[in-house]
C-alpha cells in the first residue's frame, strides 16, 4: 500500500521505536517510584524527554511542558482550564470555524456552561481575517485558540501576528500546532510568545497515545490552569496519572530526530503530485492554493466524483476525506463549507499527506492511478454527462 494519509498519523521511525524499546522490558519502573533504581531510570528519561522537545521548540524552561495522552487531552485542559480558572475576569473565547473537532466541540461544551464563543469565519482560501480578529476582542476576552495549521488543507494562521495581538490586548493565546510541527520549519517558542499549546507525537513519526501542553511561565500574573485529571502530583499536579514511559521517551526522540531537510523534499513531491493531477485531470482544484500551506497536505477537490467511490477504487492508496476524528460522518467537511464550498463539492474533496518515507515513484504512481479512476468513474457518471452538455454546474 502507498500511504499518503501521514495527516491521520505517520509510521514510526524506526530510530525512535529503539529508543522506546528498553523502557517495556528492562527499565520497565514507574516513573513516580523513585525510591529504587528501576523507577529513577524512568524518572530520568522523562526528564530527558522533556528537555528534548523543549530544545526543538526553543522552550526555556522544560517544567513548562506538560505531558497528556495526546493533543486532543491538551486541548480540554487548555480551554476548560482557563475557562473554569479565568471566568472572574470574563466567559468570552474567540476561536476559528476551521479548528479541529476537539476544539469546536469543547467550545460548544463550554458554551453550555455560560461561555461566549465567537467562531471566526475564513477567506475562501482558508486564512482568517486579522481585522475580524481585532473587532471580536471585547473586555471579557480571555483566551483566543487558534491553530497553527489546518489538518484538512494545510492552511497556515499566522500565529506571531496573533501573538502579538493577543499581548496588546492582555489576552491568552492557545495555539493548536499538532499539524505543524515536524511538517515545517521548527516552531521557536522563544521567539513567538503563545502563552499555551498542544502537540501529538504521532504526527511526526513518534508513537501514538502521547502528546503535550506547553504553559509559558510568566514572570508577572503566571498563567492559571485548573486540572482536568486529578488523582495524582504529576506533571505539577496539573495531569494526575502514571507516566507513560516509553511513549514519552519516543515522544523526545522524535522531535529530536527531525531533519528539516526532509521537509524541503516532501514539498517538491506535493508540488509534483499537484502538477501531474491538475494536468491530467479536467476540473480539479486546490483548496487553500494561493495561501500559505503546510510542505506535505494537498486537499483536491475532483467535480462531480464522489471522494468516498474514489477511494473504494484505489484500495491500494491510504489517503482520507478529510480528519480522522469525523470518519464516518454523514456531513461533508466543516472547513471546506467554512470556506465556501458546496455541499457537494465538499463531497469531492480528498485529502493527501505525505511523510519522509514517501518516494517520487510512489507519487508518480498515486497520480496515475487516481487519473484513471477519476476517468472511469466520469465515463459511467449521469451527471457527469450532463455537466458536460452543459446543462448543469
């Protein structure tokens, strides 16, 4: 099989899975058990962990990552935490209607619990506008959660100017960087001031089922979170709960071991994918093409060809709909409706996300089996015939 799904989750690098390997079965302790050996092995790793994400990040202080199960945990610590802390101060949270599913429904969670929630709209290809983000700023703003890339287009939000934003208002700014990082150029915390935010270590080639929080120590009014896991002194008793060793210590390894070099072939394999779709298929478009992208996402819309009939034809390619979290949805992609398309063109949207492993041939490939299909799918569609006589859109 080609993979071309790497949005979804990536295969782990072998690197990482030996790195991962002796904390099942010889430094096998808990973490939080340091008085012997076994579990001050583990505890050190961690610390190791934690000290190399921080230096891929550009994070000052280590302590100021917070280690969940993954982004979407991070996400409801995030928003319920300041929202339960905070709500002294204000209820109103500004976030964007494409942000992943995790943050839209603990934002409508939130709402049924008294907060205010404005959902941004976006230009047709996919950004925000930075004057709509200014005017929705009212005194009882207290946090803004915008990501860093859409996980269904690749889309990029410019996060230092929402910074820089959110600092002249005295704001919080939670910023969702799942895609982002390991897809681009490092993320430099030191240098752009989000005061949260979330990552998950499957989305470069870390394993599954660990991710997390970044919380900026101020040196004035120190950001305040209330707990969502309670149960333990772990992670500043802001995330009770046994450490998750092995994940944690691939976690690091993985941010560690990313080559940004990698990421600049990957973008010459998108473009070429993209090239050889549009110049042999008739009505295909990229969503998002003329605004800034993530190097690896492309997400096509192909007129009146189904992507679910496309996929079942092509079993020998793994690529996606859209997100992972909404299969099996009977409604079409929320970002592509946000973004102004129909229904059913949103219905004729795939998503294809490459990774380090992916090779040219196999883009070569992908594109002309997915040229074919289309063709053959075309050929026995009604309405494609009548779309072709003109009589409809």
């Amino acid at each position: 099989m080609i993979y071309l799904d790497n949005n979804a989750t990536t295969r782990i690098d072998e690197h990482v899975l030996n790195a991962m390997m002796p904390y099942f079965r010889e430094s096998y302790g808990n973490a939080s058990s340091t008085q012997h050996r076994l579990g001050r092995q583990s505890n050190e790793a961690i610390q190791l962990a934690r000290q190399q994400i921080a230096r891929a990040l550009k994070i000052q202080d280590p302590n100021e990552l917070i280690f969940t199960s993954g982004a979407t945990e991070a996400i409801n610590i995030a928003l319920k935490g300041v929202a339960t802390r905070y709500h002294s101060i204000g209820n109103h949270i500004i976030t964007c209607q494409t942000e992943h599913k995790a943050v839209l429904e603990t934002c409508a969670q939130l709402e049924k619990e008294g907060c205010r929630v404005t959902y941004l709209p976006v230009l047709a290809n996919g950004q925000i506008d930075l004057a709509q983000l200014r005017e929705a700023i009212t005194p009882e703003t207290i946090l803004i959660s915008l990501m860093t890339a859409n996980n269904e287009t690749g889309v990029l939000h410019p996060i230092a100017d929402i910074a820089q934003i959110c600092q002249q208002h005295g704001i919080l700014f939670f910023c969702d960087a799942t895609q982002y990082i390991g897809k681009q150029n490092a993320l430099d915390l030191a240098q752009i001031p989000v005061d949260l935010l979330c990552l998950s270590a499957h989305k470069f080639h870390g394993p599954k089922g660990v991710g997390a929080l970044y919380i900026r120590r101020r040196k004035s009014k120190p950001i305040q979170i209330e707990p969502l896991i309670v149960g333990g002194n772990q992670e500043g008793a802001l995330r009770g709960g046994t450490y998750n060793v092995p994940a944690i210590v691939g976690f690091g390894a993985a941010l560690e071991h990313l080559q940004a070099e990698e990421w600049k072939t990957v973008a010459t394999l998108r473009d070429y994918l993209e090239t050889s779709l549009l110049e042999s298929i008739p009505h295909i478009s990229i969503n998002g093409a003329d605004a800034p992208r993530l190097s690896n996402t492309s997400n096509l819309t192909i007129k009146h060809v189904l992507a679910t009939e496309l996929i079942s034809r092509l079993p020998d390619i793994a690529f996606s709909t859209g997100s992972a979290c909404v299969v099996g949805s009977a409604a079409p992609s929320h970002v592509l409706i946000a973004m102004g398309l129909s229904e059913d063109m949103a219905r004729c949207s795939i998503r294809l996300s490459l990774s380090k492993y992916t090779t040219r041939e196999e883009i070569a490939e992908v594109a002309k089996q997915i040229a074919n299909a289309v063709k053959k799918i075309r050929a026995q569609s009604p309405v494609w015939m009548l779309f072709e006589k003109g009589l409809i859109d």
